[in-house]
C-alpha cells in the first residue's frame, strides 16, 4: 500500500490529469491519511462526496494501475477547509450598508435618472 505522500505525488503528477473530466470535476480534494490499508481522500463538502462516490471504482482502478497494487479509497469531507467567517462588527468592517442613510442626494424622478446614476457621465440619447 502506497504511504499517504506517495498517493498525494502521484496523484498531482500521473492520475488526476488522466482522468475523465466529468471524474476530476468531482474529485478535487486532497489525501489526507492511510489508515489500516485504506487511503483516505477529503472532498470540500457532502455535495462533492457524493457525487465522488459514483467514480470511486475508477479511481480505485487508476490508482491500481499505477501503484501495481489495490488501493482501496474511503471518501470523507474536509473538515479543515475553512468555510465562509461570519461577519462581526468587531471586524471593523466598514462595508455594512447604513440603512438609516438616504439612498440618494435628491429625489429620483425616473428609471433614466436611476440608469444615469448607475453610470456616471452617461448622456440619454433620444430619436428626435
């Protein structure tokens, strides 16, 4: 059984970039462990573990034929990829939008006004 460095190698250098595309679309990942004859790869979420598992045989057989042994998979979610922080206001984040602040300087009369405010120095172009 390959050690988890030798799996990460090969995959990078000879195994992902022969795969089908519609295979490496859903596993992008990363190995993260060998444990009792097993390797371990971590995908981002539920989603991708999911959709990973209808290919496990072929990636099992890939890495097979490269390592000239079995190399059976267990499939995981990544639990160190970070997700999105929640904003706070401790983060002195000046992008939250001032809802008590007026939307405008003056009264907006018409959608052209809007469009025109949108893009500064536009000029509205009539027919006549």
């Amino acid at each position: 059984m390959p050690s988890r460095d030798d799996l990460t190698t090969a995959w990078a250098d000879a195994i992902l970039p022969n795969l089908a595309r519609k295979i490496t679309v859903w596993w992008k990942g990363r190995f993260v462990s060998v444990e009792n004859g097993t390797a371990v790869f971590a995908v981002e979420d539920g989603n991708f573990q999911s959709r990973a598992e209808k290919y496990r045989a072929e990636v099992q057989a890939a890495l097979a034929e490269h390592f000239g042994v079995a190399v059976p998979i267990q499939l995981t979610v990544d639990r160190d990829v970070p997700g999105p922080a929640p904003a706070s206001a401790a983060d002195g984040d000046d992008d939250e939008p001032d809802f008590d602040a007026p939307a405008v300087d003056g009264p907006v009369a018409s959608p052209e006004d809007h469009v025109k405010m949108a893009f500064p120095g536009a000029e509205e172009v009539t027919d006549e």
